[in-house]
C-alpha cells in the first residue's frame, strides 16, 4: 500500500499546478451558484424551490438529463469513458431551521459570510460546479460520476433523501464522496451508533395561578427529574458511550404552572448492542417518573442507526489523507453521523471532505474563507484521479 501511495503522490504532484491553475478559473462560476443557491432558503421537508434550481444548475453545468425524484433529490451523471465504475459523490441541500432564513450572503475578496454557508451552501455550490471544473481540466474519466444533491437530512428528516437515492438507483455504486463545508482537511469514514429521543412531559390538568394553587407537580418540575434519571444513567468508559440533553423547552408564563414541557436528546455510542440497553433504560426511567409525579410522560425515539464505517488502512480512506498531506494540511480525523452513515452501512465505501476553512453559523452568521477553496477542490479532483485509476479498491 505504501509503495501505490508514494507512486500515486508523485502522479498528483506532477499535476497540482496545472490543475489549480484550472480550478482558479471556475472560480467566479462557483461563486455565482453559492450567490444563486443562498438566495434559495430551504427547511428540511420543503426542498422544493432549491431543487428546481439545483436542476437548472446542472443543466448550466452542461450535466445531462438531470432529475429530481419524489423526495426532491436532484441528481446528474457525468458519463465515463467506459462506466464500468459508479463513483458517488453527494451533498445535502437542506437547512436546520434556524438557518433557513431568507438572508443574503456577503462575498469579500476573502471570505464569504452567511447562515448555512460553512454547514450546507459552500458544499453543494462545489457540487454543481464540479462538471465546468472538470471540463476545464480536460479531466476525462474512465467511471461515471453519480452528482446527487440530497435532501431530508436534518432532524425527522432522519437522512431520508440519500436512504431513499440509494434505495432506487439501479446500479451498484463502488465507492462515495461526501461534501461539507468545513474545515478543509477532514476525512471522516466512520459513524457511531446513534438514537435521538423527545421526551414530553404534561399534566391533564388546565393552566392555574401558582399562587392559589400552593405546592404542585409541573410539567417542568417532572422533565426536571426525567433530567435527573438521564444524568445518573451509568456509561462505560469502553465502549465510548454518551447522552447529550441538547435542548429544553416548557412553560407559559411567570406566574402558571407548566402543564407541557420537552426535551430533546442524542445518544451516541461505539457498540448497538450498549445503545439497546441505553434506550430500554431511558423509557424505564420515564415510566418511573411518571408514575411519581402523576404526569405523562412519553418517550419518542427516532433516528436510530448502527455503528458503521471503514478503517485508516483502508485503501480510500489512506489516499485521502495521503491527499490531504500533499496540500499541506494534516488530515482531521473524527466520527461524522451525518449523511455517510447509509452508504457505509451498505457497505459503500465513503469518506467526508471538506472544501475549505472558516466558521460555522451560530448566534453569529457563518463564514467560509475563499483562499484555501482551490486547494479544497484540488483534494476532490485528485481523489476522483485516484478511485478511477484504482488506487482506492479495497
């Protein structure tokens, strides 16, 4: 293995500058898509607007025939020489729902500022440029190249789109290229087991003043202890074992008592079996709670997917990091639960890549540094180099 990655870094060193060279030129054009897409605010369930002009795009692009299924996903082919390979390589078009505002990005010589611009925008605009790129390289691949904007991936959309795109395609996929924004540098290629859970708590009776009402039960009062229950729940140190309690909501007003209040909370973990057990306790310690404090509580667990991925040796995960060295930065290694956990677990092999540096969208707008694209770009176009030319069979 070590002897095809020395051979193949020097192929890709002979080529960096003429490429970069070429990857400059679309720069404007990427530009242009991430402007045109962020113009597009889409929610999770209501992609319908970004897909048609994610289509658009793709005909832009001079992809052919490119299509949007019944779930919105947008996907195109860039036709092989020969089409014996399917290389997969996808980004999500949907936004959390604080981020899907209708907000004008601002592009400096720089750097590029917007919500959603870092976690989904940049990613994509570097999907439906990647045909011009590849053009303009004069990059003629023996695989097809499967382009798929994917949708329903945050919160109950529970990874939906690239679940459903891969459920429907006909042919077998080799291997898959996931996009993010940032930072420039990952590769991820594992997932851990995951469950996400809402927890309610509500009382049957109607809103009362605290004050005539005296010593109560509460809604609040008994998500607090649900709270208590999760907290004390004992995790393994082996296998690597956690419960995020990542938002709370309840109540009406100062002087009412609450009659409704949630929670909502990941669990992650290395092991399926340990998840089973984890969330069998959850709902037990719920039903305890209940039964104390005379509310109901109910427990809603969704989002469940098993521990899946592939190892550093493995062939394609090795290129990328060797990929990610060549450009000067050292591969950011670490587990990604998003849209790669369904190719892995059918067993495709993936990683993640992200296309450049900045800041991701909080209380503050996002931001993406324009600098270190080409070279973001540059890592995609050398491993789609390299999974044609073999490098990266398993």
């Amino acid at each position: 293995m070590t002897k095809k990655i020395e051979q193949l870094t020097g192929e890709l060193a002979d080529k960096r500058d003429g490429w970069l060279e070429g990857i400059s030129l679309s720069r404007e054009l990427l530009l242009s898509n991430l402007n045109i897409i962020s113009q597009v605010p889409v929610e999770t369930f209501r992609e319908e607007k970004r897909a048609t002009i994610l289509q658009e795009r793709f005909l832009a692009s001079h992809v052919p025939e490119p299509s949007a299924d019944d779930v919105d996903n947008v996907s195109g082919i860039i036709q092989g020489r020969n089409s014996e390979r399917r290389i997969l390589i996808f980004a999500h078009m949907d936004h959390q729902p604080e981020m899907a505002i209708d907000e004008n990005i601002v592009i400096s010589r720089d750097r590029v500022t917007g919500r959603g611009v870092p976690e989904d925008d940049l990613a994509l605009a570097s999907l439906i440029t990647l045909p011009d790129i590849l053009s303009r390289l004069d990059l003629k691949l023996s695989s097809d190249v499967i382009l798929l904007a994917s949708t329903r991936s945050h919160g109950r959309g529970d990874l939906e789109g690239i679940r459903h795109f891969l459920d429907q395609y006909p042919d077998d996929i080799g291997l898959a290229i996931n996009l993010i924004g940032i930072p420039l540098g990952t590769v991820d290629y594992f997932s851990l087991a995951k469950v996400r859970c809402d927890i309610n708590s509500q009382t049957e009776e109607e809103p009362e003043p605290a004050w005539s009402k005296g010593i109560n039960t509460s809604a609040i009062l008994a998500i607090n202890a649900v709270i208590n229950e999760i907290s004390s729940i004992l995790l393994p140190k082996q296998p690597k074992t956690t419960i995020n309690i990542g938002m709370i909501s309840g109540g009406e007003r100062y002087s009412i008592i609450s009659t409704n209040a949630e929670i909502k909370l990941e669990v992650l973990s290395q092991d399926d079996e340990l998840m089973e057990t984890i969330i069998e306790e959850i709902h037990d310690r719920c039903i305890d709670v209940s039964a104390k404090y005379d509310v109901l509580i109910t427990t809603d667990f969704f989002g469940r997917h098993q521990a899946a991925g592939l190892s550093y040796s493995h062939p394609l995960v090795k290129t990328a990091g060797s990929i990610i060295g060549l450009l000067g930065y050292r591969p950011i290694v670490s587990y990604n639960n998003s849209e790669i956990a369904v190719p892995l677990s059918r067993s495709i092999p993936t990683v993640s890549l992200g296309v450049t540096t900045g800041a991701m969208s909080g209380k503050k707008r996002g931001y993406v540094n324009l600098p270190p694209l080409a070279s973001g770009i540059l890592q995609i176009v050398m491993l789609l180099h390299a999974i044609d030319h073999g490098y990266c069979d398993g």
